[in-house]
C-alpha cells in the first residue's frame, strides 16, 4: 500500500470549492483512496461529505492511502493538488 503525507494550503481547507475539487481529483485517478488526519481512521477521499466532515483546515496534516496499480503517481498528484493553495486561483 502507497502512503503519503500532505498538508492542507487552501486558505479554507478542505471545504467548498477545494474540497469539490480534490474529489474530482481522486475520482479521476481511478484509484481508490483514503483520507485521515492524525490519530483520525482512513476516511473515503473520493467523498464530499467525508471531507467537509474531516474538519481539515490551512496547515493540517492528512495521511493518503491507496492501492493497486498507479497508486504512487495517484498519491503524488493529490499530494501535490492539496498542497496547492486552490482558494488563491
């Protein structure tokens, strides 16, 4: 299994606008991936309400899953989609 860590930038974390856009980000990886935050249990990424419910915020750090093949080219484009300050485009 394909790990990665990633901090949040989006200045409003991981809701509304960036949250609906790293979902379609896991989507199109075809890969299936999960979400934590520290201590937290491995969450669906490619779920919107998962998200918004994950209260991850500017500066938290996220630990990404996945498995299977084009797991780690998967985990390095959503590490670097979250560490991306999409609220800033």
């Amino acid at each position: 299994m394909a790990e990665r860590t990633a901090t949040v930038a989006s200045s409003s974390g991981l809701h509304a606008r960036p949250a609906k856009l790293f979902v379609q980000a896991v989507q199109a990886t075809g890969v299936p991936v999960t979400i934590a935050v520290d201590g937290g249990p491995d969450l669906n990424a490619g779920s919107i309400l998962t998200l918004m419910g994950l209260g991850a915020t500017q500066g938290t750090v996220v630990t990404l899953k996945a498995e299977g093949d084009g797991a780690e080219e998967a985990l390095d484009s959503l590490v670097a989609f979250l560490e991306t300050d999409h609220d800033a485009e």
